[in-house]
C-alpha cells in the first residue's frame, strides 16, 4: 500500500526594495559661489530571504497573506547618504520547493532547517554626483538612481508528513475527532474498521499550524500483521507525537484500561523506539459516560505518566486543552532534535556577462550589469545619458553592436529602454 501524499501548495509574490536614488549636490561655504560635488549615494533596497523553520509545518499562512515585500532604500539627501531598506525574512517550513512561476525553473529544495536563500536581491543604492568628476567634469550635475528591486512570481510546494498520529483501537473516536479539530472529512461509522487508509489533517491552533493522521484501528496482534497490522504502523513511523485515543464507555463494556494497555503492548512490539515517543492519551466520548464513573477511570489512567485529555469530540468539550499540549509538546521534540544550519553563499555568477542579440526589429542588448545600468541612469537627463553613453561604449557593447552590422537609425532597446543608433565614431 502506497503512503498517501497529501500536498500543500501556495502561491506567492516577493519584492525586494528598490534602492535609493544618489544625490546632486555642492559644498557650500561663504564666499564661495559654488564649491565641488559632494552628493551622497543612495541606500540599498533590502533583500527578501526565505529560511527554512522546522517549527512552520504547513504553507497555511501564505494562503492567507500571498505578498511579503521589502523596504525602498532612502534617497541620499545632499551629503546625506540615504538609508538601506530593512530585509525581510520569510519562515518557510522544512522541504518547501520553490518553483519560479514565469520560468517553471526550481530554484531551491528547502530542505535543511535554518537554511537561508535570498529571493529576491535589494536594489542597489545610487551613487551621487561626487563620483562622476573628471578632469574634464568638474561639476557633473547628475547622479545615479537607484536600482529596481526583484519580483518572484513563486509556487511553493509541500510535501506534508504527519506531525501528530491518532492511534487506538476500531471505533474509538479517531476519525469523529479528525473531523472536529480540521477540515478533514473521513467517512465515520459506529463499526469497526471504518477507517482503511490514513487520513491528513491540518490543525490550526493559537499562531502555528500542525498535521494529523487519523489512523486505521489497531487490534491485538497488529504487529504481527493481524487486521491491517503493519501498514498502519508503518505511518505511524513518521509521527513524533502519538495521541493514543480511548474509548472511556466502551459499547461492549469492556474495560478501557485493557484496552489502552493492548494497544500500547501492539506499538511496543512493533518498535520500541515508537513506543517512546511523547504520548498523550484523550479519553473519548465523555459525553456518554456518567461523570460518577469518570473520576474513578481518570485516576488509573494516571498510573501511566502521560498527560490525560477527556473529550468528546462531539460536544467539542476538552478538544482546546488537548490541541494545546499537542503545541506544547511538538516544540518541545522539536528543541530536542540536533539542527543543521547551512547558508549558501551568493554566487555572483552572471554579473558580468551581457551580449548582444539581433531581433525583428533591430538588436537587443542582454546581461543583468547592463539592464542594471541603464535602470539606474535617468534617462531625463542629458549629461548622464551622455555619461551611459561613454560607459557602454568603454565596456565595447557599441562596438559589438557594429560587428553585428548595425546601422544608423536601427533600434537599440535594453530592458525596457529603447534608442536608435547613431553612430558618433
Ligand atoms: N457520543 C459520542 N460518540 C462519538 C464520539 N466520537 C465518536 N463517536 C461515535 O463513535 C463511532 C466511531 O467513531 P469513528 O470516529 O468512526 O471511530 P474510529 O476510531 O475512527 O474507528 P475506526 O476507523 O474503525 O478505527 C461513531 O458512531 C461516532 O459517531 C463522541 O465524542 N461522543
Ligand atoms: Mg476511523
């Protein structure tokens, strides 16, 4: 029997900041009508980074709030240099893939805890006036603008495991509380073995998120492989939490302690190192059962050292104290688990490289750097696009536009801007 897969899915836009533009600007001092450049550059957009958190579990949040974006960097302001933007990081759960919407590309697996990716990078700040004399320029009178942040159009994709698995043996209430505490909706039936495959449910309680396998019943000699023995315990085998469900007022009137003790001696057999991860035990139906009795079956449950939930799934009584432990105590195996803690590093791979492709309608300049460049310039002004100009030419894109056999008046576009040739040779 294959495992079910249950998938979590989102999708979501991120922004980085754009950066602030750098600043014309002027000493100034008495007597002095205008003095050198001194305007300050502009402050970085901040980056968005996603870092993967074994304590999210779910992608529900992002169904919730689909944009995360990051702060503008400041304009400088004459001297002044403009501040960065704040970063933004976004928590991801472990194993989230990251799939870019508009490539189909997968950009990252998040699959080691801590691990950190930045998204989208800040835009760079512009640079002020101060950096553009020369001996010819003295008092250049524009600066840079800053650059445009990123948008990632993402699809993020979960695989979800089962934090928390319901056990116990046929009609004891798994499924009924299932339904109650997620949106899960299994078949329920006063019958044993209602329940044939594992069902998954995602919990929301207080600000986090956790899943819930409600299993098959199991019955004496499951690890052996009686009723559907094994492969119910081999889901069990990726729950870190198991919430033992007890009938309190069995219809066949046998005794609960019994039956308690039978499931736990199956799961016990069958692994000892399931046998000990963190119990609870929900003492269902209480509903049903004369609160006389109750005190009295509450108390040898005691005799077993785990923390004891009455509920009833059907009135909703007891389901909030149980859904809070179940918090409680997934943080706590959590703290326990050893965390590997990987940052990539950011390659800077593809800065440099640029070229130039001929389309239908002229020729296009290609390359991050160069995009970049021309975002950056404010294309209002006459001198720095006379500066842009000299630095595409010096970088050899002019003359590469010549090899590729441009002529005068033959369209230019690079990014979203467009020219026509002229060549001042
Ligand atoms: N009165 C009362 N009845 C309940 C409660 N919870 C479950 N039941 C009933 O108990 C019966 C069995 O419930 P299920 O949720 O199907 O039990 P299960 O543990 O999933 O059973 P299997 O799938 O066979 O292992 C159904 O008739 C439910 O309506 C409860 O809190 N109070
Ligand atoms: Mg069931």
């Amino acid at each position: 029997m294959a495992l079910p897969m249950f998938l979590d899915e989102a999708e979501v836009t991120f922004v980085s900041g754009r950066g602030g533009s750098g600043a014309v600007s002027f000493h100034r001092e008495k007597h002095v009508p205008r003095g050198g450049p001194n305007g300050a550059d502009g402050g970085r957009g901040g980056d968005v980074i996603l870092q993967a958190d074994r304590a999210r579990r779910t992608l529900y949040d992002f169904k919730l709030n689909p944009k995360y974006e990051a702060e503008n960097g400041e304009h400088a302001m004459g001297n002044k240099r403009g501040k960065n933007g704040r970063y933004v990081i976004v928590k991801v759960p472990v194993g989230t893939v990251i799939t870019d919407m508009d490539t189909g590309d997968v950009l990252r697996d998040m699959n080691v805890d801590g691990m950190k990716f930045v998204i989208c990078q800040g835009g760079k700040g512009g640079k002020g006036n101060q950096h553009y004399t020369s001996s010819v320029r003295q008092a250049p009178n524009f600066a840079q603008k800053g650059a445009s942040g990123e948008v990632v159009n993402c699809k993020l994709e979960l695989k979800l495991l089962a934090d928390v698995g319901l056990v116990g043996l046929p009609n004891a209430g798994k499924s009924t509380l299932i339904s109650a505490i997620s949106a899960a909706r299994p078949k329920i039936a006063d019958y044993p073995f209602t329940t044939i495959v594992p069902n998954l449910g995602v919990v929301k309680f207080g600000d986090g998120t956790f899943v819930v396998a409600d299993m098959p019943g199991l019955i004496q000699g499951a690890s052996e492989g009686i009723g559907l023995g094994h492969q119910f315990l081999r889901h069990v085998e990726r729950n870190r939490v198991l919430v033992h469900v007890v009938e309190s007022n069995p219809i066949d009137e046998s005794d609960p302690v019994e039956n308690y003790k039978l499931i736990e001696k199956e799961l016990q057999l069958y692994s000892e190192e399931i046998f000990s991860r963190p119990r609870l035990i929900a003492l269902s139906k209480i509903d049903i059962i004369p609160s006389s009795e109750f005190g009295a079956l509450r108390e040898r449950f005691e005799a077993f050292g785990h923390p004891i939930f009455p509920i009833s799934a059907v009135s909703g009584q007891g389901l909030q104290p149980l859904l809070f432990e179940i918090t409680e105590t997934l943080a706590k195996v959590d703290a326990e688990t050893e965390a590997t803690v990987i940052t990539p590093v950011l390659a800077e791979e593809n800065e440099k490289f640029w070229d130039v492709v001929e389309e239908e309608d002229g020729f296009r300049v290609v390359g991050k750097r160069i995009i970049r460049m021309v975002d950056m310039t404010d294309l209002n002004n006459e001198e720095a696009v006379r500066y842009l100009h000299r630095r595409l030419a010096r970088i050899g894109i002019i003359e590469r536009l010549r090899e590729a056999g441009i002529e005068e008046g033959d369209n230019v576009a690079i990014g979203d801007f467009e020219f026509s040739f002229t060549d001042q040779r």
